[in-house]
C-alpha cells in the first residue's frame, strides 16, 4: 500500500533533518577536540554521536521501508514539502560525510605523527644507552648498569653528563685511547 506524503513521510524527514543537525554539531565538536588533541574528551563524544546516529539509522530505515512501495501523492505542497526537506537532509548528511573524512585524516595523520615521535624517542633513547654503556666501560664501570647504581640513579648523579669526566683530551674532545 503506497504512503502518503503528509501522514507519513513528513514527520519522518523532519526527525531525519533534526537527526543530522545533531550529528553536524557533534562533528564540529569532533574536529575542535582533534585540533585540540584532546583525546578524552573526544571519545567521550564519539559514543554520546551514538544516540543520533542510531536515531537516524531507525529513521531512515522506516523511510526506506514506506518509499519502497511507492508514494501516493495527495497534494503538490506536502510533496514538494518532502523532496525539499529530503534534499536539506541530503545535502547535509553529504557535508557531514565530508567532516567525518577530514577528522578521521587528521587523527591518523596525528596517530602518524606520534608514531614517529615515539620511534624517533625510542632511537635517541638507545644511542644514549650505547654512549653511557661506552662511557662506563672506558671508565671501567659496571656496563650492566650504564646509569650507576639504584633504581633512581641518573647520568648527573655518576658523573655521566654528556661527557665523562676526566676523558677529555686537548681542544675539548673526547680522548678515548687514553686511561
């Protein structure tokens, strides 16, 4: 049996319309919390975009299921009524696909940029250890342990600085054939 347009097509386009102005404003607030890099925050919004989103799901299936059979049109305003408010909720759920592609490019740039940043700390951290372990041993320390001894020991602490001391050499480089 077809729908009609005013009873039930009309009702369900405006939940539609007021669905999607939801989600607009949650993907706004989405990408200030990516430019932002609050991440907390951010997940906490992607599961409360939940709620519209499931609204929406519902919604545009029920229109789904009334369109398939048809439409009995009874008169030219609720109908243009309609294809109006459809295609307001087209064109917005159009730019909300748009923001929702941005934002996700953003976060695996910045989950890119941190990766990086993390193998590049991982990279300094061991050429550091292979220095304090080389310095120890010209020293005659124990290699095993390069920072000095105890848990919270610290390069300053052992006198481990960037440069040990007692090994420079003339013209302030290291001089490490010497002891």
């Amino acid at each position: 049996m077809p729908a009609t347009a005013s009873g039930d097509l009309l009702p369900l386009y405006e939940t539609q319309w007021d669905c999607l102005q939801q989600i607009w404003q949650y993907c706004q607030q989405q990408s200030q919390h990516i430019d932002a890099g609050d991440l907390g925050p951010l997940m906490r919004l992607l599961s409360d975009k939940n709620r519209p989103v499931d609204a929406l799901r519902r919604c545009t299936g029920q229109i789904t299921k009334i369109t398939g059979g048809g439409i009995d049109w009874q008169a030219d305003a609720p109908r243009d009524t309609v294809l109006a408010l459809k295609e307001r909720c087209d064109q917005l759920g159009d730019d909300i696909l748009k923001l929702e592609a941005d934002c996700e490019a953003r976060l695996l740039e910045a989950k890119h940029s941190a990766s990086t940043a993390l193998q590049q700390l991982d990279q300094r951290r061991g050429a550091a250890g292979a220095y304090l372990a080389q310095a120890a041993s010209i020293r005659g320390d124990d290699a095993a342990n390069p920072l000095g001894t105890g848990a919270n020991a610290s390069p300053l602490a052992t006198g481990v600085s960037g440069t040990p001391s007692g090994t420079r050499g003339s013209g302030g480089q290291l001089d490490l054939q010497s002891e």
